[in-house]
C-alpha cells in the first residue's frame, strides 16, 4: 500500500485543520463561510458580505457558498451535531423551532440594543419577527426577506378566449369561469391546481375562513368546515376537464407547463417571478401576475389571504466566530444591507420600506409584471404555517393529501386522519416540554 510522504501528509493536515476552523490567518484575516440554498441569489448576498468588508470591518471576509435545497438541511443537521457549522447560514421557518429548541442557534433578540431597543419593532413586520423567533419567544435569526403567493395568468390565451384579466375582484368562482372558457377556445390547460401547501390549498383555507392550525398553534385547523369545505374545493378542481391531475404535476411542475404555454394560470411564489423573467424572455409580455382569487362566501374575513414566509439569517450558538459573526448579522439587518439585497433581485427585503428596491430589479425587462399586486397582498397575507411538531406531521400530512388525490381515501375520512395526526405529535411535543 503507497504511503503519503510525511511532509505532504503534515501539509494537508494543516490544511484540513484550517477548513475545520473556518477562517484562515496567513493573510491576517477572519475568513466566514456563508451557507446558503438558492444560486440565484448567491450574487446578491456576496454583494452584502463585500459590503460589510469594505463599510464595517475590512479585516473579514466572507465567502457565500450554495448548496441544493436538499443537501442542505441534511448537511446543516450533520455539522449541528458536531459543532462544524457554517459561520453564517440561512434558516427557513420551517427549521428555525426544532434548531432553536436545542441550542443550536445563537439568540439575537437584543442584537441592536445598543442603538435602539425597538429596532425589529420599528423595521420589521410582525410576520417578519415571528419567523425569527422560537417557541420560547426569543429571536433566533435577523429577518431576511419577505414573500406572498400570487396568481400568475397567460395575456395572450385570456385575449384568445376574450377573457378580462384577473384582478382583485376575482373570485373562485371566476377562476372556474375563465379556465373553462379558455380550455374551451384554445384547448389550454384553465387553472392548474397542484398539491401544494404554500402554492395551493393552503391559501384557500385562510380565504375561507379556515385555518391549518389554530391561532396557538396548539391544534389542527381540519375540524373547521371552513377548513374542510376549502380543501374540497380545491380537491374537486381536479375534476375538471381544464385541470391536470397530480400525476400530470409528478412529470411536469405548474410552472413549467405554465412557461411552456400548456395552461394559462398557476400560483406561484413572489421569490420565483424574477428567475422566470430571465430563463424565460421569449414569452416576455405574454403573461403578468395578479392578487390571489377571493373566497366569494367566507365564513369570516373579506375572502382574501395569501400565504407569506420569509427567511433569516441565522449563526450558531457556539461558532468559534461567534462575536464577529453577530456583527455581521447586525451588519445584514441594516437598511443599507437589505437595500443591496433588493437591488440586487434576490428577494423582497425583510426591512420596511424597501419593498421599492426589489421591484427595481425588474427594470432591466422591456415589459413590466404589475409587481404592485404582490405589495398590496401583504395587507392580508397569512404566517406560513409551523409549529415545533411539523417536522413530525408535515411529510404524513402530504402523503395523506396524495391518497385523497388519487382515490384510495374519501375526502371526510382523509381529512378527519389529518387532524388526528396533527393533534396527536403537537400533544406528544407538548407532553415532552
């Protein structure tokens, strides 16, 4: 068996040791990785760290590094365990209770307390701080970004069928109207209801009237017939001859049979609208973006409601790098920061105010979506759903919709299990607090 040399095996020693501890020090400087899911917005958050080094601290530099969606909760759980997290990472609010439940987040509700205790108050919508925070009601992350669902629709088959386009007086019972008659004179797919939570059924809870888990998140929402009558609704859209079922959707998502002009509306998320501007210019001008369809008999509310996440930014509680890497998160909470985020285009900043620097990215396009009904929907957008249990739940919940979908369970009988499982792992969390 061949022998690495001494002399090589003592130099890549030093250098594994170097990576394990994240910074480097030949040239004098704290060197951070940054860890985030999404490529499209790598440039946008290397712009914001190059900006900390050259307006805060010119001794760190900070290095974004992608990783794919999967890879990435799967790798972050890993170093969780054995303390190698990255400097700086993105945290979903999806994750950010189980992570905060064990310590493995650094709390930075009082990061700003030297300059102003009411910084998040001030800065930040109640979403946006609630996304942040932990069951214990302290902050685990600065917010990032902000977002809501809305409906996006084809110009050019709504013309073809002489169709008026979608705006806020639409509602259910229009989004059935204008698929048939567009199905009917183009042949094209009407609205194309796939199994989704935050890009579809979810929304049309909260427009009913219902929810998926009650206000203290301490119970599923799925006894409510608010509740019930929503999902029917949207699982029965299926049944439509304009509709694809879910095994169309298991080949090709809505989005690409929507950008590939096989249908003529679909829901899709504020953070994907830019990215299908650019992928997608040959259609540009042929398709825009509206508020989401109201609930037309809601047992409360107006009938309007969109569900809205946001991402934080988020370092370990026990980082080597600790101390400069809550600077750099104060430095990401900053108006500056979060205005060269959305200028940049990778998301709608979190920071109030800013809503304008996002839309701006769009002016490199000839034709212009009508960005505004996205602005004029966080008015009554809806918290994505979560609570500690969800990770519990969440995959069950899916596979139990995915039976209701194709048959092998009747709607009541589904909807009634997922309740049950709902009730059940929240009391099981609870029991064990």
């Amino acid at each position: 068996m061949n022998k690495i040399p001494r002399v090589l095996a003592a130099v890549l020693l030093v250098a594994m040791l170097l990576s394990l501890a994240g910074c480097g020090t030949s040239d004098g400087k704290t060197h951070l990785t940054f860890q985030i899911w999404d490529v499209g917005q790598r440039d946008g958050m290397q712009a914001m760290c190059d900006a900390y080094t050259a307006n805060v601290n010119p001794n760190v530099e900070i290095e974004v590094q992608v990783t794919s969606w999967g890879e990435y909760w799967t790798k972050l759980e890993a170093a969780a365990e054995s303390n190698t997290m990255a400097d700086i990472f993105w945290m979903h609010s999806d994750q950010i209770l189980y992570y905060s439940e064990f310590g493995m987040l650094a709390d930075v509700t009082d990061l700003y307390d030297d300059e102003d205790p009411n910084f998040y108050q001030e800065h930040y919508s109640d979403i946006s701080i609630l996304n942040a925070t932990g069951e214990d009601g302290r902050m685990y992350g600065v917010p990032k970004d902000k977002d809501n669902v809305v409906l996006v629709y084809n110009k050019s088959m709504f013309d073809a069928a002489g169709v008026s386009y979608p705006d806020e007086t639409w509602t259910w019972d229009n989004l059935i109207d204008a698929s048939q008659k567009i199905y009917d004179v183009t042949g094209k797919y009407g609205y194309m209801a796939y199994n989704d939570e935050q890009l579809g059924y979810h929304n049309f809870v909260y427009q009913n009237g219902g929810c998926i888990l009650t206000e203290d998140k301490t119970q599923g929402g799925f006894d409510q017939q608010a509740t019930r009558d929503a999902v029917k609704f949207y699982v029965d859209l299926q049944s439509y001859e304009w509709c694809p079922d879910q095994a169309y959707f298991a080949e090709t998502s809505p989005g690409t049979a929507f950008l590939s002009g096989l249908g003529s509306m679909y829901l899709e998320g504020s953070w994907n609208l830019l990215s299908s501007m650019k992928n997608y210019p040959d259609i540009e001008g042929q398709w825009d973006v509206a508020v989401l369809p109201a609930a037309p008999n809601p047992v409360s509310g107006n009938g309007h409601a969109t569900i809205s996440n946001g991402l934080t930014y988020a370092t370990a509680a026990h980082g080597k790098n600790l101390d400069i890497c809550l600077d750099v998160l104060k430095y990401f909470g900053s108006e500056e920061a979060q205005r060269i985020q959305g200028e940049s285009g990778a998301a709608i900043p979190a920071y109030m105010g800013l809503e304008d620097t996002w839309i701006s990215a769009f002016d490199q396009f000839s034709y212009q979506l009508d960005l505004q009904a996205v602005m004029d929907q966080f008015d009554y957008a809806v918290q994505y759903v979560n609570n500690s249990a969800r990770p519990k739940w969440k995959s069950n919940v899916v596979d139990i919709m995915t039976s209701i979908y194709n048959g092998s369970v009747d709607i009541d009988t589904g909807l009634d299990q997922i309740q049950n499982l709902i009730n059940t792992e929240t009391a099981k969390k609870l029991a064990d607090k």
